[in-house]
C-alpha cells in the first residue's frame, strides 16, 4: 500500500501530461474549481491532514483545526 501511495504523485503527473492546459485551468461553473485548483487543494489537505495527525499523536486532547479551502484558494492563489 505504501508503494501504491508513493507512486501517485508520478501517475498523477504522467497522466495530467496528456490534458490539454486550457482543459486544465477550465471551471465547469461559476465558484466551481478547475482540475489545477482541485490538485493543489489535495496538496494543501494533504498538508493540513499531516499536521493532524501529529498533532492526534502527540497532545493529550488535540484540537484538530480547521480552514476555509475557499480562502486558501483565493488568499494562495491556486489558479
């Protein structure tokens, strides 16, 4: 299963290679995110998820905080 994780980002990449850029940057509908803006959020999660779950590990009573991805969105400019 690690292995299958590890090799994600390469697949991911291999197969965005094939997309027109246009087709990547394309928002099916206003307040919609493109294929590039969904990427980089997953990014970003996966990001947020780690600090999580370290938090989870390692605190007494953990917090698990929050954030706006629309913000994040706007604020770090994914497009």
């Amino acid at each position: 299963m690690i292995e299958r994780y590890e090799r994600g980002p390469a697949l991911l990449k291999a197969a965005l290679a094939k997309v027109p850029r246009d087709a990547l940057q394309w928002r099916p509908g206003p307040k919609r995110w493109s294929v590039h803006e969904i990427i980089v959020h997953c990014a970003d999660s996966e990001t947020n998820g780690h600090g999580r779950l370290r938090f989870l590990l390692a605190e007494q009573k953990p917090v698990i905080q929050g954030y706006d991805q629309d913000r994040w969105s706007e604020t770090l400019d994914y497009h």
